[in-house]
C-alpha cells in the first residue's frame, strides 16, 4: 500500500521528497477521478450540443475593467494561505510523521504567504489592467454547454465531499460523539453513496438554475460518475483506508494470485492490525492480521467495467433518461453484491441477516432505476437522433 504519494515515489524510483508526505495517495485518485469525470463529460456535452438537445447561451459581461480591491484581496489572501502552508512545510518539524496535524495547526511560514499572496496579488492587478480600457464596455459573450462542466464538477465535488463526510459520520455516530472535531477534519472516513447522493443533488439544482434538460444531464454524467466512481475505489485500494471487506482463510484458488483474494493490506493509510510490516519505518507500518476480500479493488474493476458498457451504449438510446436508469440499476446491484463481503456497519437486523446502510441505498438505487427503466421505456418517446 501506498498511503501518500512519497511511499510511491520512493518505492517506484528511489527517490524521497519529504514534500509529497502531504499528497495523500486516496486525495490523489479522487483528483483524477475528478479530472477523468470532467473530460467524459465535456465529451458528452458537446455531441448533445451537435445534436441540438443543449443549446448555447449568452451572458453579459464587463470588459475592460481595472482590478477591483475585493479581486485584489481575494487573490491576497488565496496566495497566502498556500504560501502559509506549503513553504511551511520545508521549515516545520514533524511534518511527515502527521501531514493532517500540520495542514490543520497554525504551523506555517508567514513570511511564505505574504510573498506568494503578494504576487498572486500583483498578478491579478497586471492581468486586469494590461486589458483596461478607458471606459469598461458590457458585452454580450456566448457560453457554450461545455463550459460549465467546470461549475458542474465543482458543485458536485464540494457537496459531494460534504455528503461523504456526513453520511460517514452518521454511520459512525458513536464515534462522532467521541471526537467530533477529529473525525469531521479527518482527510478519511467518506461513504461514498454521501457524495453520490449531495454531490447529484448540487448538480441537479445547477441544471434547474441553467435550463439543463435534468434527465438530459443525468445521461451525460452517467458513465463518468461511475468511471469516477471506479477510479475512487482504486485510491481506497491503494492507500488502504479501511474499505476492505471480511476476513478471508479460505483457500486461494490456484489460477489468482494472492493479493486478489485474500490481503493484509500492509502499510495501510489507517495504521489497522496488529502485525508490524518487516523493515518498515516510515509511519505507516501495520498489516492486518488476518486476510481479508481486497473490496475495493473489486469495486475499481467493476466500475471500470461498467463504464465501459455504458459508454458502448450511449450512442444506440435515443430516450432521455434511459442511460441514467441503467446506471442506477448497475451500481445498485454492483454495490449490494459487494457489501456481502465487505466490512461495514450494521444498521438493524432482519433475522440473522444484517442490514449496512450501503445495502439499503444500493436497493433503492436498483429500485429506482429499474423503474426507471420500464418508465423510460414504455412510456417515454425518443428524443435523440
């Protein structure tokens, strides 16, 4: 495992850049998933706009104008934040052996931030006024449908992450209790469904507030969210933060290779286990002591699967909606199937069986979606062409 970038960098090249303790590997597959999610979008956009389903807009905007002093101190206060913590990092003790304690304290190098807050600052001010005009015109720009995947991936990943955290808070609420202001800080801990569930619901109100055809939008984002959602899981597997699945003795079978079937997951993010790592003495040197499914792993193949399938039949459903329903079914099923091996919380039980709050939004999904698509189906008429 791979719990910040610099144990990757050193194991795959030898090299040490104490630096990169601060990139967290999962924080680093969420922004590629982000980055994945924005490009299949944007894909998706403009072949609606070829097809006359989104249509471009205009908006009024002012050229001309001299930097104003809240742009000014905006960008100020941005560089200093930055230049406060990451030229802070060369100087603060420690910094490696907790990342999130630094980013959190109020270590940091002042001096850093006034300067780098300082040039941003001056930046800002050169961009606006090599442009300024003697009297700041108000002109009518058009703004195509793909220019807003930028706002769209930004509401989504803002709620998203909010969603995650609090729907991992109420699923651990005891825990919360305990440490409230730890847990809510904390870089780990996200339930993925939180962010799908936010995250879609700030995309949704985006599309109202824009005139976005909803069902539209929804078959858009579909395959990305879920090749988004694969690519996520893959930063679970690598860091091992915690969504692996139950312990695993049985025996592994010839033609896989052990880390599939059964793993410890040696030097996770979350320092799990008892079982000291041999050698290891870089802060994160605890294994499981027992094997267990490698689930997130299987979640990254499956949702790379899955985006494949539904990026293959884009093209060929011609009614709004259709796309989206499928997706939910999918995941649904995917994601339920998973949590009879994976380790998680239990709500309540029905008889012997108990019930994760994972399983009960994974039925509704496939609930959703299946009745989405018998409503798509039958009762909705094409669009597309």
């Amino acid at each position: 495992m791979y719990p910040t970038i610099y144990h990757a960098v050193k194991d795959l090249f030898g090299i040490e850049i104490n630096g990169l303790k601060l990139l967290q590997s999962f924080g680093f597959f969420v922004a590629v998933a982000f980055l994945v999610a924005a490009y299949v979008i944007v894909k998706e956009m403009k072949r609606y706009t070829a097809l006359g389903i989104f249509k471009a807009t205009t908006r009024k905007t002012i050229i001309g104008a001299p930097a104003g002093i809240a742009e000014l101190a905006g960008s100020f206060v941005i560089g200093f934040l930055l230049g406060w913590k990451i030229i802070g990092m060369f100087f603060a003790e420690n910094v490696g052996a907790d990342p999130r304690a630094y980013v959190l304290s109020g270590q940091g190098s002042i001096a850093g931030g006034v300067v780098i807050g300082a040039a941003l600052a001056a930046w800002r001010w050169y961009s606006a006024n090599k442009n300024k005009l003697p009297k700041p015109e108000e002109k009518e720009e058009k703004v195509q449908p793909a220019d807003h995947v930028g706002n769209i991936i930004l509401y989504g990943a803002a709620f998203g992450f909010l969603g995650a955290k609090l729907f991992h808070i109420f699923e651990n609420f005891g825990s919360f209790l305990n440490d409230p202001w730890g847990m809510f800080a904390s870089f780990s801990g996200l339930t993925m469904y939180g962010g799908l569930i936010m995250g879609g619901g700030a995309v949704i109100w985006y599309a109202r507030k824009h005139k976005f055809g909803m069902l539209h939008l929804a078959d858009v984002c579909s395959p990305a969210v879920m090749l988004a959602y694969g690519v996520g899981r893959m930063g679970c597997h690598i860091s091992g933060d915690g969504d692996w699945g139950i312990e695993n003795t049985t025996n592994i079978p010839g033609f896989l290779p052990h880390w599939f079937w059964a793993y410890t997951f040696p030097n996770n993010v979350n320092g799990e286990g008892h079982t000291p790592v041999p050698g290891c003495t870089d802060g994160y040197c605890m294994q499981l002591d027992t094997p267990v499914y490698p689930t997130s792993l299987y979640e990254f193949l499956a949702g790379i699967f899955l985006f494949f399938m539904l990026w293959s039949m884009r093209k060929k459903i011609t009614t709004p909606g259709l796309l989206f329903s499928i997706f939910l079914l999918f995941n649904g099923v995917e994601r339920f199937l998973v949590e009879l091996i994976r380790v998680n919380n239990v709500l309540f039980h029905i008889g012997s069986f108990g019930v994760t709050q994972a399983e009960i939004i994974a039925f509704c999904l496939v609930l959703v979606g299946g009745l989405g698509i018998w409503w798509t189906k039958f009762r909705r008429k094409p669009t597309l062409s």
